[in-house]
C-alpha cells in the first residue's frame, strides 16, 4: 500500500484522537505526509522509538496498541493462563503522552486476559527492571524514548528475567506487529480491568523493594558514614524519573549533603532548560555545574529522563569542572569496586567485567591488572543481561560490573538494564574514597591514565532521514566492508572482525576464524597499536555510528591518533 493509500485512510477516520486530528490538519506538505506514513515504525530488539504524532511511522496510541498486541499474541500461544496471571509490568516517564500510552498497553493486554501491574505514575527505567523480577511478570513494558528530544517518545519491551526482550521472542512480536490492523485492536475499559483484577496499580511497596536493593550497591559504609556524609554533591534528573528515587537512595546510603537543580527537578516532557535531555551533553550539565561552582561541590551528576544512563562532571584544581566520558566513568567506577572489594578481602577469583565491543579497553587493562576477566558482548545492555543470566545458571564467574560507553553501568544484578540509581550511589561513593585521600575524582582518573596509558575515545554519528536513509546506511556499511581499509591514519589494520559474518580475518596471514557472538551489523577493525575503530548502525535511530578507542603514552599521542584515524574514516563519507 503506497503511503497515500494509507494517509487517504487516516484521514478519513472520524474518531482519532483531538491530537492527532490536529497533526493531520497541520502536516503542510507531501514531504511530511510521506515521512508519517510510507513505513511502519521500526521494531527491533530494543523496541520502537519515533516522533509523536499521526500515522504509521510516528508515536502513537494506534502504533503503542499495534506493538501490545504483538507481545498478548505472543503470551496467548503458550496457551497458559498461569503466564496471563503473571502478567506485564509497565512503567514510563516523564515525556508527553507516556502515561496514556502505558494505559493503552494495559488496556490491551486486559482484552486478552493478560493482567497488566501498571506504576500509579512515573517511574524509572531500572525500576521497571526491577519489578519484572520482583514481582515475577513474564514481561516488561517501559515507555521511553531515553534521551531523545521532547517530540519523542517511544516503548520497550523487556522479558521474564528484566532484561529486554531476547531476540526470539522479540522476532515473534514483530511477526505478530505486522499483521495487526492497528485500527481493530481490542481495548478494554480500565474500570472494568480493575474490577476483574485484571489492572494493578503499582505503589510505593515496589519503591521500597528497590530502595533495599540499592542499599546493596555500597560497599565501604564507614567511608560514606565519615566522609560521604558532609560531601557535598550535585544531581539532577533533567526533568525526568530520577527524582522520584535517587534523592532517596542517596540518602539511604548515607549522602546527606544532595544538592537537586532546582530548575530540573519537577518532571517535564517539554525538558524547558536543556536542548537535550542527555547526560552525555554537556550543555544538559551546565545548571548543575553552575550550582556546583557556587556551593563548592565535589561532583555533578545528571541522568537522562528514564534514568538508565548517567553522566558526571567533576571538579578540576582549578575550581571548573570537567565531564568524564562514559568510558571514563566505567574506568574509575571498575577500579573502585576491584580496589574496595580487594581492601575488605572480598574481590571473588572468578570475578569478572562485561562490556560492549565498542566500549573502551581502558576498564578492561584496570580489570586485568586485578586479576579479572573482561567479557566483550555486542551493543545492547540485554546481552549483559544474558551473560549474568548464564553466570547465575552455570556458576562459572562472578558479576561484578557492566557498561557500555554510552553512559548505561549496572553494578548489582537485582536491575538487569542500565541503572543511573546505583551508579549515582556508586560515584557518590569514589567520590568521597578520593575526598578521604585529599583529592578529587579528576585526580583519580589522571593517575589510572598515569597507571595504564591515555585511552581516548570518540563516537560520531550521521543521521539519514527519510525513505532513502535506510537504503543510505546499508550503503555506506558495505562499503566499508567491500573496500576493506589497510590502515587508519599511519597505522595498519590487522585484524578485521565482520559481526555479520561471524568472523575474524588476520590481515597479515589471511586466516579466518569464527567469532562466537550473535551475529550483527558491526565492523571492527583493530589497529598495530591497540586502537580500534568500530562501524555499526543503530538499532533504533536512522544512524550510523564510527566509533574510534585509541591510547597512547600521552594524551597529545593518543588525541594525534584520533584525528588521523577520523580523517581516515572521512574518506569514505
């Protein structure tokens, strides 16, 4: 169906929603109606994510319907009114429509039996984790479009273990999605849900259950009791979830100095004081920084809407501040884990860290230097969850600590997707390790960087828009892949690893071996002198990502190796 056949029928549906009438009306050119209408909303592994407003390719109670009653299909073939019984926790945040969109879930799941434990208001991404498992659900819906602007929103599902779904499953829902007339979806009235015990609203009960899993992230309370205590420290949830539970647990854990942004702290999908609700942005910090400048703080800490990522800027000798990198974050954050768990002889042999391939080696040589293994798993924190999922069964490591650069870290297992609660808590606490030793945080990292060598890292992203951006994306990857680079900059690829492949090819003898992870749309190449340089489009945004680690002697080496080798990578643009 051409996307003018599909916009004629929208268009001439009389019973759509005041708001998404009002799109319509406003949708000034065929460009724009092309851009709502000519394909579905992705779905992938990690979901659906878009621009509200009307048609298929936009955030919407038709589309939000559309995915629900994929994942009820599902849970109907199992033909097992014991799962219906389990059931589905939701939660959301704080962006425009969340809370309808999660009503509209439990509303179509309640059709179908399903029972739906849906959070009274909004409520973080890790906590919906949480609850997946707590309350043993046989799956997880959060809508969120992480940390994208106001005009989006989006949906996640996760499965039985609060990781997100596993690709399986998610395969079948997708199935299931397309074949959906979004417009027949079966809904079913809350009160009536209620009535049948079919809709629970979730309260503060569940908080309070996290809240005493959190209390497990500390590690040296006497430090918190003597130092942390006073310390004074800078957060902000950029008028999203994290209010609602960080601002607790900071001060279960014995941080009883916490400054909130005023400005930042009431949630708001309009996010009126930042351009991007981002931790990773550091314009999205500049509050808190200010705040922190006038209070004398020792550390800032923001988290994104959802609260799964977290970013931190922390104070230089010079009074300014300076952000930390995600790569940097999980660098200082392994190495005070390996550091205090070994100090109180509690450091497990078979410890071991998980990170994703394009995550830098600078926490991995800090593990090595301890004695612990690194675990290396494709983008997407539900593959660290999978691999503390096979600990557990098989008994053969130690979780101690995941990450992957873009600011998502996951300390105890209790959660099994990102957790900005227990890396605030966590950060909090290096924060006051270095204050007891007279220094700061900045300190801190620049001795590792003394200790294991200068890694710098940078990831840049393109974007194509559009019916031809797609196409675009898997053009530029395969070219990549047809015209098999010899070298970055001054120095020669030796390793190429082809994801979708599945294999590993040395560039010097020309043999080939298997990689052993899931395939995906990935290209690493690896470089003479340990840098590495990674090609991957994203998973939920018309993107394509150049993700370059080097690491050199000096800072100024290893920020020469960077330009050379994005100069390289320009080549092919």
């Amino acid at each position: 169906m051409s996307w003018e056949e599909t916009y004629k029928i929208w268009s001439e549906k009389h019973d759509l929603p005041a708001d998404l009438k009002a799109d319509l009306a406003n949708m000034q050119n065929d460009s724009e109606r092309e851009d709502a209408f000519y394909t579905p909303l992705s779905f992938g592994t990690a979901g659906m994510r878009g621009i509200l407003g009307a048609g298929i390719n936009r955030m919407n109670i038709y589309t939000v319907r559309q995915a629900t009653e994929g994942l009820s299909q599902l849970i109907d073939s199992f033909n097992d009114d014991a799962i219906k019984a389990r059931g589905v926790a939701i939660s959301y945040d704080s962006r425009h429509y969340s809370q309808e969109f999660a009503q509209e879930a439990g509303r179509v799941l309640g059709a179908h039996g399903i029972k739906a434990f849906v959070f009274e208001s909004l409520r973080p991404t890790p906590e919906l984790s949480f609850a997946v498992r707590h309350l043993n659900t046989y799956a997880g819906i959060m809508i969120t479009a992480s940390h994208n602007p106001k005009n989006y929103n989006g949906y996640k599902i996760y499965g039985e273990d609060g990781g997100q779904m596993p690709p399986k499953e998610s395969d079948i829902i997708t199935d299931a999605i397309r074949q959906v007339d979004m417009f027949n979806v079966p809904v079913a009235n809350l009160d009536d849900l209620r009535a049948k015990d079919l809709y629970q609203d979730l309260s503060d009960d569940l908080d309070q259950a996290y809240l005493e899993n959190v209390k497990t992230v500390s590690i040296n309370h006497e430090l918190i009791d003597t130092v942390g205590r006073d310390m004074k420290l800078v957060y902000s949830p950029l008028h999203g979830t994290g209010a609602m539970i960080t601002g607790q647990a900071l001060e279960n854990a014995g941080f009883k100095n916490v400054l909130m942004v005023p400005e930042q702290k009431e949630p708001n999908g309009d996010f009126p004081t930042v351009e991007l609700p981002n931790p990773e942005d550091p314009k999205a910090l500049a509050m808190g920084i200010e705040l922190a400048k006038q209070e004398g703080a020792d550390v800032v800490i923001a988290v994104d809407p959802d609260a799964d990522r977290m970013g931190t800027a922390v104070r230089q000798p010079s009074g300014e501040y300076v952000m930390l990198t995600g790569n940097q974050i999980g660098a200082v954050l392994m190495n005070y884990i390996l550091t205090a768990q070994k100090e109180a002889n509690k450091l497990p042999e078979n410890g071991v860290l998980v990170k994703s391939i394009v995550s830098s080696e600078f926490a991995a040589d800090i593990a090595a230097s301890f004695g612990i293994e690194t675990i290396n798993v494709l983008t997407g924190f539900k593959y660290i969850a999978e691999q503390i999922k096979n600990y557990e069964i098989n008994h053969d490591h130690t979780f101690l600590f995941g990450f992957e650069e873009s600011y998502g870290y996951l300390v105890k297992p209790f959660a099994r997707d990102k957790d900005s609660v227990q890396a605030t808590i966590l950060m909090a606490e290096v924060a006051a390790y270095y204050k007891s030793l007279g220094k700061t945080v900045y300190d801190g990292v620049q001795e590792l960087f003394e200790k294991f060598g200068y890694f710098v890292e940078n990831t840049k992203s393109l974007t194509f828009k559009g019916i031809d951006g797609k196409e675009q994306i898997e053009q530029l990857i395969a070219k990549f892949r047809q015209e098999t680079p010899k070298h970055f900059g001054s120095l020669n690829v030796i390793k190429v690893e082809d994801f979708a492949a599945g294999t590993e090819t040395d560039m010097q003898t020309g043999a080939v071996q298997k990689i052993t992870l899931p395939t995906a749309e990935v290209l690493k190449y690896w470089l003479s002198d340990g840098s590495w340089v990674a090609v991957r489009p994203s998973g939920t945004e018309p993107k394509i990502k150049f993700y370059v680690g080097t690491k050199g002697a000096t800072s100024a080496e290893a920020d020469d190796q960077l330009t050379a080798i994005q100069a390289t990578i320009a080549t092919y643009l």
